[in-house]
C-alpha cells in the first residue's frame, strides 16, 4: 500500500461537531459538558479526539463546551504547549488536579479546578447549573469530588447523548477509518508472512506494528493480541508472550491500528502444521456466522436481529455456549465503542454506521478463536472495508 492518499479530519468538522453538541444540550438542558480524557489506549482519548483532536499523553484532561461560551480544554502544566501545537483547541487553561503533586512548575499559571467551574455559575442566571458528565467511568475520583462539592451543580451523565451523534460517521471519517482498515490489513499480511514455528508471539507482534507505523499507524487501539496454543487462546483476552510458535499451533492475530485518532480491526487465524480438526469446525462455523450478518445487515435492521443471526447459526452447530461475547459493534475513534449489537439492543442500523462483526467462540478444551471484520452500511446493504481471505491461513 502506498502512503501517499493521507486523508485527515478538517477543523471545520470538529466545530461542526461542537455545535451540533450544542444543539443536543439545549434540547436537554444542559449548561456545560464536562468530558474526560486521558492517555489509555483503548477509550480515554475518546472524547478529546472527538472535538478538538487532542490526543492526551502523560497528563489527563477535560474537554469543557459550555452551552453559551467559548470551548476549552483543562489539563496539567507539562500539557499546555502540546494541546496548543497538537490539537484544534485555542484556549487551554491549567487546573490543580491535573497537576502532578510532586513537581514543581514556576512558568505556568494554576488555577483552582473549582474556581474554573464557578465560572459558569457566574455566567448563569439559574440556580443550579446542570454539568453534563461525559466519561463518568474513567473520571478521577478528585476530579469528581471537585464537581460534585459545588453546590450550584447538578450533574447528569451525557455518554449516551455523545455516543449517539458519533454512531452515523461522515464522509470525512469514512475517509480516515477507510485509511485505518488499509493499514490493519497490510498488519494481518505482515503477521501472517513472518509467522514460522520458533518465532515467538512478541516478534510476530513487533513485525506487524512495524509495518503499520511505516504506512502512517499512529499506535494501537487495542495492545496487539498473538495469542498461540490452548493457554493463550482460551481467554477472551490474552497477552503477547514471549512464547515461540510450534507444531500444531492454531495463532490469533488481532488488531486495531489507529490513524488520525479512528480505528481499523481485523482477526484472523493462522494454522501451524496439522492443527486440530476441532478448531477447524469452530472456525468454519464462526465464519458461516459472519457470513449470515453480513447477507443481512443493512438499514433498518435492529441490533438484536444481527446479534440473533449470529447465535443461531453457533446454537444449530453446538457452538452456542461458546459465542464468548457480543461482537458486533461500531468502530470509530474507539476500537470497540456503542452501539453494541446486544440480543436486547433494539438500535435501527443506519447508513454510514461503521460496524465490525467479531464473531468469538472461546473457552473450548482446546483454546479459541474469533474472526473479526469491518463494513460500511450502505443505502441498501454494506461494503467491506478490508479485502483479505477469511479463512485460515495454514503455514
């Protein structure tokens, strides 16, 4: 793959989004957003990336939209200059809480997190301001106590509210998550070249993130799962060993590059030698599984109909009791993000969602297996965003 095509989200976009924020918090009643970011990988640059594509690193921080004021980003002292050069924000400001308690900064001005906050008070003609909190799961518990000991503050949690306006992607973000499944494919390619008996799991991942960063990977949403053999396959999640490939090894390759903060996610299975005829049968039956929500996802279909195509094609197999989790979700600047195809979720699929299908048989006596693919809804069905076999790769 060439890399010379590097699409990127425009300024522009992430106004538009602020405002649309806005519109959503009027309906609601909502005075300020309050979102919380940090620097793990899987979900805490969520929000920050979402509007003002600020990805935070060493120091967390909060993404602050007020209803009728200028957007700001607070964070600690070592962050100020890189939102500045690294993001969309224009206005940071530096609170306590973000600051590390051992360090000294003579050169930034600090101000109390609570003052900030009494600001909107001062700016509003209602007795309690309503703060929406986007994050609450992830939000530091004394950045939580500052918040909730104010009392002209009423606090709501707003993630569904943010998650509904970035399930229906734009064509800006089809351009770049596009770009993303380019790079995880190239990925899945690299792994399955370089994967021999001897190699251990971690070499197999450092020569696929290798190659992902080369073609414009700016890291991972998800650590890069290579799991090898019956104890590092069992599990839902594993964790790249240095455990050397061998005979008769059945090999997961998942993962999620991020570009320009959105994702890419493939899984495949590569076979070393004669592997078990059992897990050839689970992994041809995870495939027909996928192959069914694929003839049949398009719009208007609900969530729990695909979640349901999958199971029964597992629970007519005997697989059922082994469908791990529910694989079928969006992607986005999130690997794994909501909607989530639950067997109660009864969202409507919506042109330009991104879903992936993960379809996961685990727990199995001899390990287990997922094949995980992403797709674009279209006006009348879907398109892959990948073009790479699907069945097991044999070395």
């Amino acid at each position: 793959m060439k890399n010379s095509f590097v699409p990127k989200i425009e300024e522009s976009e992430f106004k538009d989004r602020r405002q649309r924020l806005r519109f959503l918090m009027e309906k609601k009643e909502i005075d300020v957003v309050i979102a919380y970011a940090d620097d793990r990988a899987t979900f805490g640059q969520q929000f920050s990336r979402y509007y003002f594509n600020y990805q935070p690193h060493f120091e967390s921080a909060c993404v602050i939209i007020p209803l009728n004021m200028d957007s700001f980003i607070v964070t600690g002292p070592e962050s100020e200059e890189f939102v500045y050069k690294n993001s969309y924000c224009k206005d940071v400001k530096i609170a306590d809480v973000f600051t590390h308690p051992n360090e000294e900064y003579p050169f930034h001005k600090i101000q109390s997190f609570s003052e900030l906050l009494l600001e909107f008070s001062k700016n509003s003609n209602k007795s309690k301001v309503t703060v929406g909190i986007a994050g609450s799961e992830m939000l530091p518990f004394k950045y939580w106590q500052k918040i909730n000991n104010l009392d002209f503050v009423k606090i709501v949690e707003v993630d569904d509210m943010i998650l509904q306006q970035r399930s229906i992607k734009s064509p800006q973000e089809i351009k770049v998550i596009e770009h993303a499944y380019s790079i995880a494919e190239r990925g899945i390619q690299k792994g399955i070249e370089v994967i021999h008996k001897g190699i251990s799991e971690r070499e197999i991942a450092a020569e696929i993130e290798y190659e992902m960063r080369k073609l414009g990977s700016e890291g991972m949403g998800i650590d890069t799962i290579i799991g090898s053999g019956k104890n590092n396959t069992h599990p839902i999640l594993t964790r790249t060993t240095a455990r050397q490939i061998k005979d008769g090894d059945h090999v997961l390759l998942t993962i999620a590059p991020r570009y320009e903060g959105y994702h890419g996610a493939i899984g495949r299975v590569v076979a070393i030698g004669q592997i078990d005829k059992n897990i050839s049968e689970a992994y041809n039956i995870a495939l027909e599984a996928q192959e069914e929500v694929i003839k049949n996802m398009c719009p208007g279909i609900k969530g729990f109909e695909l979640d349901k195509i999958a199971r029964e094609v597992c629970i007519a197999n005997n697989y059922g009791k082994y469908f791990a989790y529910s694989g079928i979700h969006s992607v986005g600047v999130c690997e794994f993000e909501p909607p989530i195809m639950t067997s109660w979720n009864k969202i409507e699929i919506n042109e330009n969602m991104i879903l992936s299908i993960d379809i996961p048989l685990f727990f199995l006596d001899w390990g287990g297996i997922r094949i995980e693919d992403g797709f674009k809804i279209t006006n009348s069905g879907n398109s892959a965003l990948q073009n790479i076999s699907k069945n097991i790769f044999y070395k």
